[in-house]
C-alpha cells in the first residue's frame, strides 16, 4: 500500500516494536509502501531520533547487500528507578508476609503490562550479549523471562522441578536447594536448549542461589554458556551466596515476621547504570 | 518535550501499542507534546486510520470530561490464517511424534513472539467480552495466557497442581481428568483473582476437556463467571467432551502413531470468522 509519511511512520513504529532484534532490509519497506528507498530512510531517521530521545531503543543500520536495519529496546534509567521505587514500596506491604517468612508476588508477577515493563530492564542491560536463549524455573520465572526474550528476540527454556512424559527425553540434574539444604531435582527437555547455546538466567525470586546454582549446572550439560544471571528479587542471605554474578531489579534487605517491617531497595543492576542505558 | 507532527506520530503509536485497553485522555499526550488538543486529535486521526486499514487495531473515543481514546487491539483475518496455516503444516512434523502419543511443542510455546501473535487472536476474538482477568494452567498454558491478558491489559492467575506454600491460602479442587479417569486436585491463592471476575480460560492443549471443566469450577468457588475458553490445541476426542463452548486455534485432527502421520487443521476460532474481526 502506498502511504504518504505520516502513515509510513505509524506502520513503521509498530513493525519495529513488534520485530525487535532483527535485522530488516531497508527493501522490506520500500516495497511494501512502494516508496523510494530515500525516503525510507528518512522516516527511519526520524523514528530513531524519537526512540533515542526516549530512550525506547536505538535502530542500528548495518550497510551493504545483506544489510538492514534492527531495533534493539533500551529503557530510560529515570523512568526504570521510579518504577523500581513504586515497586519496593509496593513490595513493603506487610500484607505481604506469609507463613515461613515468604512474600506473596503473585500480583506484581501477574501483571502481564509490569513484567513486559520489568523484563525489558533486563533486555536492555543484556543487549549486547548476544544472548541466544532465556532460562526460566518453573512457574515463577516464566512470566519474566518471556518479556525478557521477547524484547531479544530470542526463544524460552522451561526448567521444571517434576518429570513430565509430554517433551520427550530429559536432561536432569540433582542440585542442592541453598536455603534449605535439600536434595532437588530439576529437568529440561533435550529439545528445548540448542547445545552451544549462550544463555541467560532469569527468575523470579534468588536466596542463596541454589536454583540458580543448578540451571549453571544444566546449561553446562547443554555444552552451552552463562550469558548473564537476572532476577527480580534478591533476599538477604547472611551465608555466602552460591552465585556470584547476578544482577537484581529489587533485594529485600529485611523482613523481621515479629514486627512486620519489610524493607526492599533497588537491586543491584543499578550499581552501574550506566552499563543499562548505553 | 515540543514534539513536530512526524515525532508525536513515532512516540504515541508507541504509547498505544503498550497501553492496550485503557483510557487515555487527550490532555496526557497534549500535556506531553505541549501541543493544542486540536492536533492531537488530528493525530489520532492518522494513527486510527493506519491501525484500521492494517487491522491491526481501533482506536475508541468516549466524550466528556472524563472522556478519552482507548487503543483496543485486533488482528487481520488473512494474516492470522496463514500464520495458523504454517503453524498447522510445522505440527504435522512426525518428529513431533513422542512415546504415549504426545506431540512436542515447547518449540512453538517457546518461541516468544509467535506466542505474542498467537495471543493476539484469541485477545481480538474476546476484545468486547468485559474480560477482567485471565485464568491459566502451569506450565504450559502460562505463556499464552500472559500474551492474551497483555492484549486485553488484565491481571493473570495461573492455577497448579501442586501445592505450594509461598501464596497463601489457597483454594483447591478435586477433578477427574478427563482422558485418563484419574482425580486430580488443582489449586488457585485465595488472593490471585478478585470476586466477581469475568475470567477467560486460556490453555495450551484440550482433549477431553478435563483441566478445563476443573477450572471453570474453580471460577465459581471465586463467586466468578466465565468470559470464554480458548485453547491453543484441541485434540480429537470420540467421547463427548466435557467443555462445550469454547475456541480453538488447531486441531489435531488425525494422529497415527504407527504410521506416524498428523493431521493438523485450523481450530474452531475460524468456524466464526467474522467474529475475530469485527
């Protein structure tokens, strides 16, 4: 369809927000708009001036035959730390305390608008990774690492604590639970990880680091590589932890069931912000 | 930020994809752009008329004072049947073919962005339905769902067969599945879905419709009503089924396992097609 500009940038904005990633030939749009590619570019400019100024995301342009344009997302760090800031606070809610010293998320995990918002932190901070994959415990995690790889463009791998016979042989692991000092076990189909894969962790919830510490393991197994660690909440351990690299949205630094007083504060991705944004 | 025409269409379309179903006032963007609300209107105009020629959306408007537009998202019927055609031809790959007669498809639930699209549909069908929030099963059902209720901006609850100590009280039911004639128990917190929800079920494969009829009574213990049924995979099944209202984007037709032929066919969604688009 033959579009004047206005309509091009609209379709244009949507198309890159839906195709993050991946590198489109300039020829994709001149030919769906029937417009020269001179002014394909022009429009591509104005966009990326936009996304840019908004920290949205960049659009890299890579030059000769097989070249094209890519949108890669990125998040603007004011915005990030106020949202991470309401969510601590939110997450200070002593009708949050549970039994055993746990904090009911289900809200915040539910949200499926505040996980894509979350996930895309985590996007951005690992964009230049060249992450192949996203690991994920079952259930928590699954929410999360779907908007983190969705914003990469990259598949998911569900890790589940029981065997199921529905994905066919499984690769299974015995691990150590760090806090409780219990012998788990967890699995992923063989089908579901490319071996030679470069991985990167995301759940939901991280204590001492013993689920984590097992899908390291289970990635290994997969001949494959740790491209980065990511969770949404860290807890105080006073233990060494079982992970050594990780990056936190959020950690909650106390939790006294007694008093109800919870104290959460912003994760340790903000200890370099600077690597989040550019 | 003074934005000129091109700038505010790049950074509003943005601003409706990831606020799907919710009101925005026309102050917010004239307020934004420090820009007069005749403008505005004028660019909601091109963006409208873009998104419905692409149907890739409707932008509605309410009057008055607390009036505003609400970006409702849809999808392009012969769009959306051919990408259900190929996901048709993908399943019917005897590779699939796994011990008990299961198929393998954590590749197409893995795959982050088909999920998105394939969410999309079932939020288009069900966009005037008054859906408050959408009701999953872990593990498999868990991506779907986040893509549906991302469309329809609505809060998730993902049902387990475990129970699990880390949400609260829980409401739990027995039910029998309905292939296997086994009883089963599934459990929802107390505290992830509100009285008096409109919820839609959503899940990732159906055959005699068990774990569904399980979760439409578990949305009555929430003093709840059911919105609609969607599933990804409908299997055939020659007892009656236990559901009988609900959509389908696949059905799997014909599965021999001997000679390990499946027949793959687009779901009941298509029966009804204008309701998908208009």
């Amino acid at each position: 369809m033959k579009y004047r500009r206005s309509g091009r940038l609209v379709d244009m904005t949507n198309y890159f927000l839906t195709h993050p990633h991946q590198q489109i030939p300039l020829s994709y749009f001149s030919e769906s708009y029937d417009s020269a590619k001179s002014s394909i570019s022009e429009d591509i400019s104005i966009i990326k001036e936009v996304f840019e100024y908004n920290r949205l995301g960049t659009i890299g342009t890579t030059a000769g035959a097989s070249g094209g344009v890519t949108f890669i997302p990125t998040v603007d760090l004011t915005r990030t730390e106020s949202l991470i800031d309401e969510l601590c606070y939110r997450l200070e809610d002593p009708e949050r305390l549970l039994p055993g010293g746990y904090l009911y998320m289900m809200d915040v995990i539910g949200d499926p608008l505040l996980t894509q918002d979350l996930g895309r932190i985590f996007a951005s901070k690992f964009r230049k990774s060249k992450v192949d994959a996203v690991m994920t415990m079952a259930t928590k995690g699954i929410p999360l690492a779907y908007s983190v790889a969705g914003h990469l463009n990259v598949p998911v791998s569900i890790v589940r604590h029981e065997h199921r016979i529905t994905e066919g042989s499984l690769v299974s692991i015995n691990y150590v639970s760090g806090s409780q000092k219990r012998i788990q076990t967890m699995s992923l189909a063989r089908r579901s990880l490319a071996p030679n894969s470069n991985v990167l962790i995301i759940d939901d919830f991280m204590k001492a680091g013993g689920t984590i510490r097992g899908m390291m393991d289970l990635v290994k197994e997969f001949q494959s590589t740790i491209a980065g660690i990511g969770v949404l909440t860290e807890a105080v351990h006073h233990e060494e932890k079982l992970v050594n690299e990780y990056v936190s949205l959020t950690k909650l630094s106390e939790m006294d069931i007694k008093s109800k007083k919870i104290k959460v504060v912003r994760g340790s991705i903000f200890d370099n912000p600077f690597y989040l944004q550019d």
